[in-house]
C-alpha cells in the first residue's frame, strides 16, 4: 500500500510539474522545472485569452434539474395518453391467446378505417445460412380487404409463430395537433419473437392518425398507415444464435469481475466520493491491442476516478486474465480514453491514456510490462479521446488530443462550474482546445496545433476524431466529432518539400453534421473503392417532437430552428462520391436511428465482405422510463 501510495503521489507530482507549452510549434512540451508557479501563469494566460461569454452554471443549479411542465406542450399530453394507450395494446398482445378475439375498444374509435399493416410486395433484401431480411416495396401501398384492428395485427404478428419470447415496443417521435380533435403520429413499432430455431423481428414505421376530443380523454384511432416494413429472421444452429453473450465465461478465472468490475455506477457513485472523479456520464473508453506480443489481442478498460483501470490479457482458451498491477497501469485517475500504438518504433504496443489530468505515456518492454515515460498536464480542457497516424509521413506516430469542456479554472469567475456551458447549445463554439502532438521521437514531441493549421475552428467540444485518406491524395486526413454542434473534417494539404497544412473543409464536403458528435468510423460502405463516413449523434424521439412545435424557440430564426431539429435526428451516413464531396445518405440508408449512441464502428460481423454498423447506445436515467434510450 504505501509503495502504491508514493507511485501515484509522483505521478500527480509529474503531471503538476509538467505542461503542454501554449502554441510554440518551435517548443518541444518537456517537463517545467519551475513548477507550479510558471504553471499557474500558463493557465491564467490561456483562460485570459479564452474571454468567453456564459454564466457559471454549477451542478447544483436547480434550472438543471426542473422538469418541463407538460400543461404548456398539449403535444407532450397526448405523447403520455398515447403512451398508455400503446402500452394497454403492448400488454394486450402478449397476454392474449389469439389477437383476433382481444379487446381493442379502449384504442379504436367509432370510425375506425382498417388497412393491412403487412406489405402485399415485398423484397428480399439478404439471405445466408444463418440471417435473411425482407424489406416492404416503399411507398407502401395497400389495397387489400381487411376489417379491423385485430385482423390487422393478427396478420402482422403471425411471422412470429407461437409467442414464447415476444416483446413489443411502441416508440412517438413525432407528433402534429390541430384544433378539431384530430392528431397525427408517427410511431416506430418493434416486434421479436423467438420461433422454433429461428429469432424474428418485425420493425415498421406506423403514420397513426387519432382522435383526442379533450384533455381529459385517451386518443382514439382512426386509422393506420404503415410507412414502412422489416421482417429479420436469424436461425439458431446448434442452440447459438448469431450472437451469444459470453461474457461470464470469459471472466470467470477474474475474481473481481461481481465484487468490483460488474457493479454499474450507482452502486460505485454511492461508495467513492466525488472528488475522485467518479463522474456519472460514463464517457470511459477502451482500447484494444496486443499488449504482451503473443499475436492475440487485449482489452485496456478506463475507469471512473477511485477505480483501477483495467489491462485483461486474452489467453488462446477465450479466457481472460488481470494483469492490471502486474503491468503497471492500474491507475486509479479518471481516465476517457487510451490508445495501444508503436510510438516509439520497437515493433511492441505501447500504451497512451487520457486521464482528466493529462495524457500518461507508457512505454512497452514487449512483454506486456509497462513503465512511466512521461505525463503531459493539458491546462485548459481534460483529454477526451486520442487518435493516432503519421500525417506528416515520417515514419513515426503521431497523437491528436481531442477535448472537451474548459476546466472551470481555465475561466474567469467560474470556480464553482463543473463544466463549460455551451453556447448556444445547437452550435457551440466555447469549448476546449484540440491539440496535435507531432512526434520527434525518444518520447518528444512538439505542440504544432497553431503550425499546421488545426486550431482554426478548435472550440468544439470533441468526443472523438480518426484519420483516414478521404480523398486518396497519399496523406493522412482528420474528421472530429463534436457534441452540440458542427464537426471538422481537416484535410491534409501536404506540399512537395513536406509541408503540412491542414484545412477544414466540412462545410464545403458537406460533412459538418451539426449535431451531437459521439464518435467517427471510415469504411467502403457502397464498395466504390473509397471511404465513406459514419458518425454517431443522438436520436432523440423527445426532441423530435418538441423541436418541430410552433411554441418551441418562437425567436429563433430559421437556421437556429434547423439547427435544434437537426441536433435530434439521429446518425450520420455520408457516402463519398469521389470528387472532394460527401452525399447524405442517412435516412434513405436506414442508419440514422441509433438512439442514443455513444459509439459506432463499421465492421463485417457476418463474414460476407460487406461493411455493417454496430452501434453503442444508452445513457443515465431512472429505472421506470428509458425514454429515448
């Protein structure tokens, strides 16, 4: 313990007395040895040259916490009318023996108008062994006979087979009210079942059409109008599905795995004081890459403040093993992000982490043992992700540094803030600044931010960037990812002597996607032999609503209106055409609603040689409503 002790006093001690030189692209960032005053003056420098304009907002701030009152948005009223009504109809489909002889009373009106829900045409869309998917021939248009609502379901459901394992979601995200009683939503409907050897999923988009006469009455159908139609059916071989949860037999040789790695953040947010840094937005990544030369990968996990970061060696069984404190990196700093890269050219993974302090470097002796090479202080923002290439095509690795929110120190007035306010919210500009760190080897490196060109629209607030040769021309380009607001794509200008100059071209590409940037991936999506871009924001079926209403923002211009609505539809798929320019492909693709969704990544999951999407979603909410997530 006291070993422990002294080795994370020194740590913080090496992040005190060290910084990142404030845009001296001829300045290598070494170590101060003047300490904490010359510190103290660098960020005063920097939060003077801040000067930016929002009240200190503090996490005790009521305003934060006061929900809306739903009296004043009759849109959200009936969103919780219908809520229940679709609910009764949830719980009605699973309990009913046959569909044909429930009750559906309480949701249809008088002058219910029956339409099939299933398409009559119909496309087949993939088929293997193991996964087939038929989509409905859009716009849907049904002609055939059929009375009422529970023919209509009936038909809809009997792909599904006996119900044994039936869940159905019914979720609002848009809404039109007129004065007459009469309303308008669209609901996205969610239907799986297990079958025999089969799991099907049914997924459709339903323009429901209501009667709402008061307040003080649940709406009534009229009719439905399905927009469009999935039927997914994956077979079970062997009693596995496509994919099985293995988790537990992965970590069963982990002692800790219950005790300590397993348990979520409420159970930790009520054990370990704030102050340690155990933040409840969950921004905590990973990283993945052979850390102890043996050609199999390992998982690098980044903890909230007060846990050790983890380091889990793959064994050739499947099974995994803790080497966190025998490595030497189970740092107890909350840690965003890592990155497992050769920085210093010796054929080994070393290992770069994001700490809310500052960047840790640690060097790999090629056996997964791993030592201290330096600690660089960010003064003005916490690191929140890190991106690795060699955009000046030396030879060696080079880091960018994405960041987030000022430190409240950094500003002016504002101590008792936790994090920058951004302003405005849709498109905010007053975040922390990016930086790039060139790599002059021997764990040098130098600050070119200002040199090369990229603190030209630097005030995001970053949660993730990747490199990759967009436009083909032999040089690494950078898209950044930002929350509340626009995105970068930084193109790499590099001239005939080496010169490097970087330019954001995100507008003019038409990849700026103003909206809340989680996270970037480049694959050959339509295999054209270029790069497309996926990028994952927040589908928010809440926002949707709201935005769209004549009471929401009556002051805003309409840039500022577009701006909200854009910020709640959903992720980003931009098809690259060739020529410099992006296309978005977002809804006609089907890859815009990922709830949510703190992280994506293309990857061939089914071995077929085609480019699918894998999406991590959810947040913080309470236990009865996961609302958007």
């Amino acid at each position: 313990m006291k070993l422990r002790f002294q080795l994370s006093t020194t740590l913080l001690l090496s992040f005190i007395l060290s910084s990142c030189k404030d845009q001296n692209p001829n300045e290598h960032l070494t170590t101060s040895k003047e300490g904490e005053t010359k510190l103290t003056q660098r960020v005063k420098q920097i939060s003077t040259s801040a000067n930016l304009p929002f009240k200190p907002i503090g996490l005790f701030d009521e305003t934060l916490h006061k929900e809306p009152e739903t009296n004043s948005w009759r849109v959200e009223q009936f969103n919780e009318l219908t809520k229940e009504q679709f609910e009764k109809l949830k719980k009605t489909i699973a309990s009913s023996n046959s569909i044909i002889d429930a009750d559906l009373n309480f949701l249809t009106s008088n002058s219910f108008n029956s339409c099939p829900l299933t398409p009559k045409e119909t496309v087949e869309i993939y088929n293997n062994k193991r996964l087939k998917i038929i989509k409905g021939i859009e716009p849907i248009n049904n002609n055939q006979e059929i009375i009422g609502l529970n023919a209509m379901l009936h038909e809809l459901i009997s792909p599904l087979g006996r119900k044994t394992k039936l869940k159905t979601k019914f979720k609002t995200f848009n809404v039109s009210l007129n004065k007459n009683g009469q309303a308008e939503s669209q609901v996205l409907v969610d239907i799986s079942n297990q079958k025999e050897d089969q799991l099907i999923s049914i997924k459709s988009e339903w323009t429901c059409y209501w009667e709402w006469s008061s307040e003080s009455t649940n709406p009534r159908l009229k009719s439905i109008n399905p927009r469009s139609y999935q039927l997914c059916s994956s077979k079970i071989i062997n009693n596995q599905p496509l994919f099985s949860d293995c988790t537990k037999s992965v970590f069963k040789n982990f002692k800790d795995f219950e005790r300590q790695f397993n348990k979520g953040i409420n159970y930790w947010a009520s054990r370990i004081e704030n102050r340690y840094g155990i933040g409840l937005a969950g921004w905590h990544g990973m990283a993945i890459g052979d850390a102890n030369g043996d050609g199999i990968d390992d998982i690098y996990i980044c903890e909230p403040g007060g846990l050790p970061n983890k380091l889990f060696i793959s064994k050739r069984n499947g099974q995994i093993i803790d080497a966190s404190s025998l490595s030497g990196t189970d740092f107890r700093i909350q840690s965003q992000s890592a990155l497992f890269i050769d920085y210093d050219n010796d054929n080994d993974q070393d290992l770069i982490i994001a700490t809310t302090i500052g960047i840790i470097f640690m060097e790999n002796d090629g056996k997964g043992n791993y030592s201290k090479k330096r600690s660089e202080l960010i003064p003005e923002s916490a690191p929140m992700c890190l991106s690795a290439s060699d955009y000046d095509n030396d030879g060696d690795l080079d880091i960018f540094v994405g960041c987030y929110s000022l430190r409240r120190s950094s500003i002016p007035g504002n101590e008792s803030a936790i994090l920058a306010r951004p302003i405005p919210y849709h498109d905010a500009n007053n975040g922390g600044r990016n930086l790039l760190l060139r790599n002059d080897r021997n764990w040098n490196f130098t600050n070119v931010t200002i040199e090369v060109g990229l603190d030209t629209n630097n005030r995001r607030f970053t949660l993730a960037s990747s490199w990759a040769d967009y436009d083909m021309d032999g040089d690494q380009d950078l898209y950044v990812a930002n929350d509340y607001g626009r995105n970068n794509l930084y193109r790499n200008d590099t001239d005939n002597n080496g010169g490097v100059n970087f330019v954001d071209v995100a507008a003019e590409t038409g990849v700026e996607d103003m909206s809340a940037g989680m996270s970037v991936s480049w694959a050959d999506a339509d295999l054209d032999g270029d790069l497309d871009l996926y990028v994952s924001n927040m589908w928010s079926s809440a926002g949707n609503r709201i935005a769209y209403q004549r009471q929401f923002m009556q002051k805003a211009d309409k840039e500022s209106l577009e701006g909200f609505r854009r910020h709640a539809r959903g992720n980003s798929l931009f098809i690259n055409s060739g020529n410099g320019t992006f296309k978005d492909s977002s809804l006609q693709s089907g890859a815009s609603m990922g709830r949510w969704a703190w992280g994506s990544r293309f990857a061939d999951i089914n071995n077929d040689g085609l480019q699918d999407i894998l999406v991590s979603n959810g947040f913080i909410t309470q236990p009865e409503d996961t609302g958007d997530l």
